[in-house]
C-alpha cells in the first residue's frame, strides 16, 4: 500500500518565476520547495488546505528540494499525518502549516 497525498507537484526551479510572478503577483525568492500544480478534489491535500499555487518548502521538518523527494519522504505508512511547511503564493509568501492525513492510494486502473 502507497500513501496518498493527492497534488501534483513540479520542482520549483523548473517553473518558470517569471510566470509565478506575471500569474501570482509574487516571486519566490528560495531555492528549494516543489510548486504545487494541482490538488484533486476531496484529496488528503485539499482536505487540509492545500491549493494550486502554493509552494511547499518541509514535510515533517526535513526540507523539499525538489519533486520526487515529496514521494520519498512521504515514505509507506498509510494512515500517518505529516506536516507540510509551506507558502501561499496569492497570500503573498505568508508561511502556512498544511497538517495532513495519508490515505491509502487508489490501485491503477487497468
């Protein structure tokens, strides 16, 4: 069983920050965090608050560099809640705690 967060994320440095800034109003001046591309709906992330847009710099302490360290660090227990750290954008870079429940991921479809 995998854990299930539900957004899709790009590493930060491969969006473009001039369409951050030109789409948000605001540019993110780290180098780390993975930009959030997608929530889906009644998903863990959108449950706790999560929207398209916001930058995620930790989970559970440990610092995001970039997109596939999400996956890792989010490791297998299913059930779990972790703690993402990050910035909303359209809150312009406020820092917001996202506290969320893993749940089990669905089974491809065939």
């Amino acid at each position: 069983l995998r854990p299930y967060l539900g957004v899709k994320v790009v590493t930060l440095r491969d969006v473009d920050r001039l369409e951050l800034e030109r789409s948000y109003g605001f540019r993110m001046h780290s180098k780390g965090g993975v930009f959030v591309a997608g929530v889906g709906p009644s998903s863990p992330a959108a449950k706790a608050g999560l929207q398209e847009g916001d930058v995620l710099l930790e989970i559970d302490g440990s610092p995001l560099l970039e997109a596939a360290q999400l996956h890792l660090l989010l490791g297998d227990e299913v059930g779990r809640e972790v703690v993402l750290r990050g910035v909303r954008i359209q809150g312009r870079g406020k820092a917001a705690p996202f506290t969320v429940k893993l749940v089990t991921a669905a089974a491809p479809k065939a």
